[in-house]
C-alpha cells in the first residue's frame, strides 16, 4: 500500500533530484549527497553547532528508542524473576539474561523505554546465532513481565509459544523504525520488497542494485532515532553546504540540471515533512469502516487520509521533543489556527469536551492505553458495529439517540445502548474500544460491564482490560 497522497508539483520537483518511479527526468541538486554511509556525521557533531536542538532531542523518546542493553538503557526487572518457565537474572559479568525453558539469551539491545520495554538478545549457547527479538516484554503500567500476546494483537497466545527458540532476526525488521542508518538502505530495501511509505518511496537506487531486507547493522549512525534520520547526512552542510530534507545527490539517479529547493521551502510542504516522519510512523493495521487505524504507529497514513489540506505533523508536535502526551492544547490551537472561523458552538457540552474528542476521537490501541486517531473527522456516520466519536462518550445511549443528536435521519428502535452493542461484538477490537470508554467513563454499574472481559479469549483483550478496571478504581 502507498501513502495516499497526491504528490504535489512540490514534492515532483523536489523528488526530480532522482531517477523516480514514476520515470522523470533525472535531474540532481547542486548540493552534495546526503544519502551514502559517508555522509552522516551523528547527533553530538550537529550538537556543536545546534545545542538547543540537540538538549531537546537528548531527552526525547527518539533518542532512547533502541539502545544497546546497559545499565542505563534496561527498565525490565532482571532481579531473578520467574514467570512460568521464563526467568530474568544477571550473569557473573552483569549481563542481562532471559532464560526461556532451560535456553538462555544474553540480552543485547532494548526496544523502546516508556510504555513497553522489549528485547533482543543471542543464545548463550550458541553466541554465532543472530541476534533475535525476545518474547517477553516489560510493561511498566503493568510493572511485570509479560509475553508478546498480551500485547501485540497480531499474535495468537493458541498458536505462540514464548518458550520455544525464538527466530526472529531483529535486524530484518525492528531496525528499520527504530535506528538511523543512511538512507541508500532505505532505498534499496524498497527495491525488493513493497515497504515505506514516506519520501524513499520515491526512488530507486542506481548504486545498489540489490536490495537487502535485513538493515546492515554495522552502517548504523546511531542506535536510536537521531538527527539524520530526518535531516539525512549532514556532513556537507557541516562543511558549509545547505541543509535539506530530501535526498541529494548522484547516487539516485543520473547528473542532470541542479533542482532548485532549500530547507525553508521543504519545511513547509506539507508531503515532504509528513513523508520525513512516515519513513516510520507508517506501521501496518487493521482499520475502522471511516479508515482510521486501530492501532498506533499509524499516525502518517491516518493524517495522510484527513480531510485537512496542508497540515503537517509539526503543527501539533515539536519534532525535537517527540513528546505526545500533553501536547492537547496545541493541537487544538492549531485546529483554530486553520479553522479561525470556528468559534465552535459546543452545544450542550462543557469546556473540557474538545475539538480533539470529536475530531481525534480516542479509538486507537496505543502502547499501554487508548490514543486518539490521526485521522481528522467529522462523526456522522454511526453504524453501530462501528466506533464513533459521540458514543465512545455516549456509551449509555442507543445508536437513534446518537444520530438524532447529530440531526441524522434515524429509523433505528433498538432500546440496546451503543456500549453495549460493541461488547457483544465478535471483533475482539471492538470489544476493546468499548471496554477502554467504559474505564474513562463514570457510568454507574461500568464495573460489572466490563470485569466479565478479564476472561475474554484474546489475551491483549484481557490484559487492557485489567488497565480499564484500574482506571475506574482510581475514579473518587
Ligand atoms: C559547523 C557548524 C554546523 C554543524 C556541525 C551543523 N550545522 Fe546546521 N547550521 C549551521 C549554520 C551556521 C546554520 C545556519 C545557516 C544555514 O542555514 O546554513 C545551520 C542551519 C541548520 C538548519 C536550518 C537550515 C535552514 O535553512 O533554516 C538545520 C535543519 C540544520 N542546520 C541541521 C543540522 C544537522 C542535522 C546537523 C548535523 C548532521 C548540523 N546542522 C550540523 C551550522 C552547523
Ligand atoms: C513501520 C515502522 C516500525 C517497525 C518496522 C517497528 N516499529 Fe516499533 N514502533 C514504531 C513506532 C512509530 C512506534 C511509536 C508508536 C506510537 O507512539 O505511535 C513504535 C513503538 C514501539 C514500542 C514501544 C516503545 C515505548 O517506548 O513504549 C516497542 C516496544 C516497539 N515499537 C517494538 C518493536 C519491535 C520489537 C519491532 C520489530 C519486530 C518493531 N517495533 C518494529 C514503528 C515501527
Ligand atoms: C524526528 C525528526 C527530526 C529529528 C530527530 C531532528 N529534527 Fe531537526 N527538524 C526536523 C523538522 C521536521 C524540522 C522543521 C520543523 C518545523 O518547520 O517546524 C527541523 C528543524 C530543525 C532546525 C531548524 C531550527 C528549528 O528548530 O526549527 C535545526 C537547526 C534542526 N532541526 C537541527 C536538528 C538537530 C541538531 C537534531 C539532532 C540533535 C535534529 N534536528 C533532530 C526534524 C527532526
Ligand atoms: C526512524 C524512524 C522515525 C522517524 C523518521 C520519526 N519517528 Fe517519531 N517515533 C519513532 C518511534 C519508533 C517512536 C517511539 C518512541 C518511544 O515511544 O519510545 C517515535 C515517537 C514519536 C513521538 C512520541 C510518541 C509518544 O508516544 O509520545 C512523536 C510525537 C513522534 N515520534 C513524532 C514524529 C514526527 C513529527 C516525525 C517527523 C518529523 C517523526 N516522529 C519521525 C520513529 C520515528
Ligand atoms: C494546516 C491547516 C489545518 C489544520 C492544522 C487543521 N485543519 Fe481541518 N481542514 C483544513 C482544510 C484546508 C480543510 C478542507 C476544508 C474544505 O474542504 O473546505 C479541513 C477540513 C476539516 C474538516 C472536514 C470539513 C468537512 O466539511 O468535511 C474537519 C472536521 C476539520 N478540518 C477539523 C479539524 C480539526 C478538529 C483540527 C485539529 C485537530 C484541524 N481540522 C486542523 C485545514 C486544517
Ligand atoms: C461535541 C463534539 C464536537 C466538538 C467539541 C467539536 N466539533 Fe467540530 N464538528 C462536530 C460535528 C458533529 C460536526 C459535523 C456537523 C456539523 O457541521 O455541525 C463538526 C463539524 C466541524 C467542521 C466542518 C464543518 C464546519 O463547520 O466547518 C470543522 C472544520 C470542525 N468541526 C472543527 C472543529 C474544531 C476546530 C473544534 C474545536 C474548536 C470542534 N470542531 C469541536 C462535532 C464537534
Ligand atoms: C492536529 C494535530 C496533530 C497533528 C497534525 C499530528 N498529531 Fe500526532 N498527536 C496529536 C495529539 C493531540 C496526540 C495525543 C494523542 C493522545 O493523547 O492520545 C498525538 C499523538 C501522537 C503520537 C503518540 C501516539 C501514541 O501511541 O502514544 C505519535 C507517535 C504522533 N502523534 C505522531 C504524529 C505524526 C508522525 C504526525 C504526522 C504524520 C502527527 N502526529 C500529526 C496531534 C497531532
Ligand atoms: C469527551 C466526551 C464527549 C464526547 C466525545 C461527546 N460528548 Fe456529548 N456530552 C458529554 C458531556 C460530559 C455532556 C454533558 C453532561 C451530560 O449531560 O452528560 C454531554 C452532553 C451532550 C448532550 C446533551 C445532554 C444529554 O445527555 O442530552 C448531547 C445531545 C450530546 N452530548 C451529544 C453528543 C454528540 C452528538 C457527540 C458527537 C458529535 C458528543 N456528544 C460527543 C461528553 C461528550
């Protein structure tokens, strides 16, 4: 699947640098090449110029998104835990060690840092394998140990076993979202397989003719999402040359005239900044009747589906932060910046109902809770098996009060509320987009709703379950 956008005589321009799919011209910048494993310099060389930046980025989720597994790094408890026949200890030398049946696996490397900690690591017995990503994960909300099914939905505890020797090399996969290598593996990964939705879709590589699906480990800048990953090499701007967003050079493509483009026309098309951050925000999900994703990693193909011409990622978020929560009120001052207009009248709501709850409604499953959907819309369309915005607040009214209240014409006299409509659906998903709604919502009896779920089949059903029954348990 492509990104769905049309690609704006911007980006046509901008992309011309390169031999394109769609069969351009091939043409190149005059600026140097940013794309080779030559060209990148890493985070503290740009930090010598740009300390602001580099502080904030510092203490983003980005930088710690995969780190080598130090003391620094690991936030799993390794204190000589057991979980079923899965153990979590330290070796004689301090190593981090999970021990799947009687196997143990060095760790190596982590994964993320705030909702979920996952693992990779190398059979000790057997130190030339690969290294592999792990089955457990520590959830902090949780603060336990737990196997992939409980939280990643792709999974089926039935046919998973967390104890059997795990394959899954990490390097074919995890890296490409996680890490900064140079943007020619990028490209040549494309060339074999249909992946990547942001700007390497674009290109094909002259250079590498062979692509590879596993990331060349050993050209990695970083370990962590750091400046290159967006800004791509930068050793010829630190140098003197400009700066830019988009690839240069003649390793795609053939010598032809310089395109003219520059970072401040970059920054304000809109393809381009999104296509930056859909390099990875583009993750693979089932999707709602209006489209949206049900799970996050998303966020690119959600906004690219959004009725908003002309928003970019940065409208709403810092990219040297990337720091989601909180960021509310800047969201909706954006929202109000484009639609000055709107002075919104919020009917029969208070203050604290906003633009986000019905436009970004918060049906997305997130790392450890519910998250709100990238894609921007209006709730018109309440079909009753499918999640919409009034109702994930309006759980104890039925599907005709809801449409009536939008002023849609209703024939439906069903005296079942939506809420419970969607627990009785066979779409676990569903089930779960209910069950959350019912925990941020102080509807009497929401309790005995949604306990029953703590035995439902699908393991991540059960799991976020337990979070929605914390939540009302925290309500006064
Ligand atoms: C030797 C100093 C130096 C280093 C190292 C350096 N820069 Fe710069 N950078 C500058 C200067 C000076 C400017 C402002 C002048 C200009 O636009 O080129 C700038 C501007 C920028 C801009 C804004 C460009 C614009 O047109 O507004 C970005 C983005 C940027 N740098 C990113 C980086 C990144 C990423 C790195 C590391 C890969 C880096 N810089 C390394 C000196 C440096
Ligand atoms: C298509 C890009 C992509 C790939 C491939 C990918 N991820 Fe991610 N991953 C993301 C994005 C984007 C996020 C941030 C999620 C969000 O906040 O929406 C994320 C978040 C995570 C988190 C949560 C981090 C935290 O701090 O809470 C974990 C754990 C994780 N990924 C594990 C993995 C593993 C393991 C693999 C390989 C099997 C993998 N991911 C492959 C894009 C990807
Ligand atoms: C997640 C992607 C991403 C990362 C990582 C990133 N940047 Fe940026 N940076 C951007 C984008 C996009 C812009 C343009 C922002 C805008 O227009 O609002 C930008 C703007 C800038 C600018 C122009 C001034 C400004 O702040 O707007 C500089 C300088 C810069 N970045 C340097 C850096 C340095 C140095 C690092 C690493 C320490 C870094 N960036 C990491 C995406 C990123
Ligand atoms: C190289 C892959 C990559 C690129 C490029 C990238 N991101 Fe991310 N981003 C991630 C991953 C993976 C995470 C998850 C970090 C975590 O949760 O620990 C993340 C986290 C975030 C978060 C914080 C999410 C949270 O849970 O709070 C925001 C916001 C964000 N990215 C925005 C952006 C924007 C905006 C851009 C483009 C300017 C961008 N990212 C480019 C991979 C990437
Ligand atoms: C960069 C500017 C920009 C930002 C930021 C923005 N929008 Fe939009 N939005 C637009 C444009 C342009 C349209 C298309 C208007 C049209 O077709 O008449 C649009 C369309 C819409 C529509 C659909 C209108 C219809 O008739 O179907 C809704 C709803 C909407 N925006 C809500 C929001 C909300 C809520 C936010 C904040 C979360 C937001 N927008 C942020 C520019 C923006
Ligand atoms: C209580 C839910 C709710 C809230 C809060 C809300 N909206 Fe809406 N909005 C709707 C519904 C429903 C529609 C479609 C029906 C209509 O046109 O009245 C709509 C329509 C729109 C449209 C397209 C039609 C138009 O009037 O231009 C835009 C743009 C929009 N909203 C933006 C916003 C912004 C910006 C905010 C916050 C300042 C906001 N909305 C707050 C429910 C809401
Ligand atoms: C109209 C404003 C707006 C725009 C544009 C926007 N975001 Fe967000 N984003 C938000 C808000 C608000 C949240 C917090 C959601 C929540 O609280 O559940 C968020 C959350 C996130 C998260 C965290 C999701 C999670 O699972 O915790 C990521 C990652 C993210 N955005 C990335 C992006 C990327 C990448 C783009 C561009 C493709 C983008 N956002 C565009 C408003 C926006
Ligand atoms: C974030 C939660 C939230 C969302 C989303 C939301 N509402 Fe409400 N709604 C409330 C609250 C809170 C009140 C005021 C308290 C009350 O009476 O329940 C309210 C009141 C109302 C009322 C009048 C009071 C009543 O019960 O008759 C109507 C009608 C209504 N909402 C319709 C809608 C529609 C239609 C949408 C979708 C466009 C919507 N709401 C979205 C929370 C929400």
């Amino acid at each position: 699947m492509r990104l769905g956008l049309t690609i704006s005589v911007g980006i046509a321009a901008i992309v011309a640098g390169c031999e394109s799919r769609a069969g351009q011209q091939p043409t190149i910048d005059a600026s140097p090449s940013n794309i080779t494993a030559a060209d990148y310099i890493g985070p503290e060389a740009c930090g010598d110029c740009h300390p602001d930046q580099l502080a904030l980025w510092s203490r983003s989720l980005h930088r710690k998104m995969n780190q080598r597994a130090t003391d620094d790094a690991v936030i799993g408890d390794f204190a000589d835990r057991a979980v079923g026949e899965a153990r979590f200890s330290r070796d004689a030398a301090g190593a981090y060690v999970m021990t799947l049946g009687t196997t143990p696996y060095r760790v190596t490397r982590t994964i993320g840092s705030r909702g979920l900690q996952e693992y990779v690591g190398v059979a000790a017995d057997d130190p030339t394998q690969e290294e592999v990503r792990l089955p457990f994960g520590w959830w902090p909300r949780k603060h336990a140990w737990v196997s992939q099914p409980n939280f990643d939905p792709w999974l089926d505890e039935a046919t998973f076993d967390p104890y059997a020797r795990p394959t899954d090399p990490w390097a074919t996969r995890c890296p490409w979202c996680h890490s900064t290598y140079p943007f020619v593996q990028r490209i040549a990964r494309g060339q074999i397989r249909a992946v990547g939705h942001g700007l390497e879709q674009f290109f094909t590589s002259t250079k590498r003719a062979v692509g590879s699906e596993r990331l060349a480990v050993e050209d990695q800048v970083t370990t962590g999402i750091s400046c290159e990953s967006c800004h791509l090499g930068g050793r010829a701007h630190a140098a003197g040359a400009p700066i830019h967003l988009v690839p240069m050079g003649d390793v795609v493509g053939k010598p032809g005239a310089p395109v003219a483009t520059t970072f401040a026309r970059e920054r304000r098309d809109p393809d381009v900044v999104n296509g930056t951050c859909a390099q990875c925000h583009s993750g693979p999900s089932p999707r709602l009747p209006d489209g949206s994703a049900l799970r996050n990693s998303s966020e690119a193909l959600d906004l690219a589906g959004s009725p908003c011409r002309g928003i970019r990622c940065v409208d709403c978020h810092d990219p040297h932060r990337a720091e989601a929560r909180g960021d509310d009120a800047h969201a909706i001052a954006a929202c109000t910046k484009c639609h000055p207009t709107l002075a919104r009248d919020h009917g029969q709501h208070p203050a604290a109902v906003t633009c986000l709850d019905c436009h970004m409604p918060r049906y997305v499953l997130g790392i450890d809770t519910f998250v709100r959907s990238h894609r921007i819309s209006t709730p018109m369309q309440v079909i009753a098996d499918a999640p919409n915005a009034c109702s994930l607040c309006h759980l104890d009214r039925t599907p005709a009060w809801t449409l009536a209240a939008l002023h849609q014409p209703t024939s439906a006299d069903d005296s079942t509320t939506m809420g419970q409509r969607w627990l009785a659906s066979p779409s676990p998903a569903i089930r779960l987009i209910a069950i959350a709604a019912y925990g941020r919502s102080t509807i009497p009896g929401a309790r005995a709703l949604i306990a029953p779920f703590l035995h439902d089949p699908a393991a991540y059903v059960r799991a976020f379950t337990g979070f929605a029954l914390d939540d009302l348990a925290r309500k006064p």
